[in-house]
C-alpha cells in the first residue's frame, strides 16, 4: 500500500501550503567588533517543489547547513536562527 504524506488536509497530489525557508547568519569582521547579520531566504515551495510546511520543519536546518555549503558568499558566517514561514516571504531590509 502506497504511504500519502498529509499536510493540513491536502495529499501530495494537490496543492500544499506555500512554505519559504529564511536564516539570520551573523559574522564579525573583527574580533570585538559588532556582529553584521542579514537574513536571507533559502529556498522557497517556488523554487523547490519538494518544500512543505512539514519538510522545512523538519529538515530545515539541514537544508541550510547543506545550502551554506555551497553558497561562497556567506562561508565563515555563522547560523544564528531559521525559520520557516507560511506562503512568501521577503526579509526585512535591516536586522
């Protein structure tokens, strides 16, 4: 017997929840200086089909430790928080 995922009432087959994965990563530049920190979006359900309300919470900080990996720009920077967020999402300009 096929095993359906069940997300807020719809199966796989129809239309789920738009989810977007966001992180806040930080990094000082010297040593006692503030910390910078930016939040970016990580994925979306848009840009990865297989993005749930269910997956991103329970994947999530993989696919960020995974995304980190091989994003050059953000390597040294910390993972100070994610979150996943219901439909789009855009962060804000400052932190």
């Amino acid at each position: 017997m096929a095993r359906t995922l069940l997300v807020f009432g719809f199966d796989q087959g129809k239309k789920l929840m738009f989810t977007t994965l966001a992180a806040v990563l930080c990094h000082s530049l010297i040593a006692d200086a503030p910390q910078v920190c930016v939040e970016e979006v990580v994925t979306d359900s848009g840009m990865d089909s297989r993005l749930t309300w269910i997956s991103c919470q329970i994947d999530g900080q993989q696919g960020i430790a995974e995304w980190l990996k091989t994003n050059p720009k953000y390597q040294g920077w910390r993972l100070a928080k994610w979150k996943c967020v219901a439909g789009h999402y855009s962060p804000p300009r400052a932190i």
